[in-house]
C-alpha cells in the first residue's frame, strides 16, 4: 500500500533512513540511480544504503517536498544537501519514485539531474 510513503517520510525525516529500510522495503527490491542498471535484493541494498550514510560528515538539508501516493505507487521529492567525509558539500534534489506490493516498496528509482549535483 503506498499511503505507507508518509510513514517512510517520517522516518527519514527522523534519520531513521535504515529502519524505514528494514520496515518498508521488500526482499527482492530493485533499487536504481537514474537509468543506471537496478541493484537488485534487500541485502544488495542494505549495503548501498549504508555506504551511503556512513560517507556524509554533515547533514545541512534532508527534507522532502511534495510526496504523491496512489494505489501501488508513489513519489518523494527530496531536498539533498551534506558534507561528506571528504569535506565535500553537494546538494541537489532528487524524485523517489516507487511501486509498492502487500505493503513493501519492490522497486525504487532515484531520478535527479546529475549536472545539478554541485558542491553548495
């Protein structure tokens, strides 16, 4: 059911980014950057995940904007901006763009223009 997007919401917001992972995503979950081929299985994308939050230093900005939900889909218009560990600042905004079954986000796209991806 994507209304469960506003409880995922919730927990970013809350930087509780793993545990709404665990909670919400599926066990073959096929997550993607862009057009890039799909990381596929919880597992794969635990590890993605925390590669990625172990990398920033500093959060300035994590916030959402708009979120559309619908029967087995929704969207999460993501606000990005952090220090990483390297002492490099990026910030861009970003579409989370998911399809749900019996609850669980089964495939996940990030959508972002990388040229918008600058050090802020």
């Amino acid at each position: 059911m994507s209304q469960n997007i506003y409880q995922v919401v919730d927990l970013m917001n809350a930087g509780k980014a793993l545990e709404a992972f665990e909670t919400y995503y599926a066990e073959d979950v096929a997550m993607r950057e862009n057009e890039n081929p799909a990381t596929i299985g919880k597992d794969a994308n635990r590890t993605r995940e925390i590669a990625f939050f172990d990398s920033i230093a500093e959060v300035h900005d994590f916030s959402h904007g708009a979120i559309i939900a619908g029967d087995n889909h929704s969207a999460v218009r993501w606000n990005i901006d952090y220090t990483a560990k390297d002492g490099k600042r990026l910030a861009w905004n970003q579409w989370a763009i998911q399809t749900w079954k019996d609850g669980k986000i089964v495939d996940e796209q990030f959508v972002y223009d990388t040229a918008s991806v600058k050090a802020a």
